[in-house]
C-alpha cells in the first residue's frame, strides 16, 4: 500500500489496519505518532493529515513492507 503526499482519511485508516490490525488502530496510531487520539479523530472528520504524520505512517509502511515488523514490534 502506497501513499501519497497529501493522505485521504480512507487512505490513512487502510494503512493504520494494516499496521496496527482491526482493533484499537486508532489509539495505536495516535500513540505511534505522538499525538492525542483527538488528533487522529479530526483528521477523518476531514482535517488534512500533517505532512510529517504522512511520511511516518508511509515510512512504516515501507519497513513493514521489507521486514514484516510493525511500529513498536521488535525495538527493545
């Protein structure tokens, strides 16, 4: 899964399943990514997703792609 630049909400919820699994994605991701779950809420009630937020969610995904390992797997 790819993204872009600019993150749809759809496009953003797809990538946080993927690396956080069906539940409590969202609190995960808002946790991985340092901000409060509210963050996350408004960004699918329509708030664009910050760039620096994007390129965390599109680099994990890269790693996820090449080792299989999800944010917060594995680092100890």
């Amino acid at each position: 899964m790819r993204l872009r630049s600019e993150v749809t909400a759809e496009e953003l919820r797809r990538a946080a399943i993927a690396l956080f699994g069906e539940r409590g994605w969202m609190s995960r991701l808002a946790e991985g990514l340092g901000v409060d779950r509210s963050s996350v809420s408004r960004w699918f009630s329509g708030l664009p997703v910050p760039g620096p937020a994007a390129a965390a969610v599109r680099a994990w995904l890269r790693i996820y792609e090449l080792t299989g390992e999800r944010p917060g797997e594995g680092a100890d």
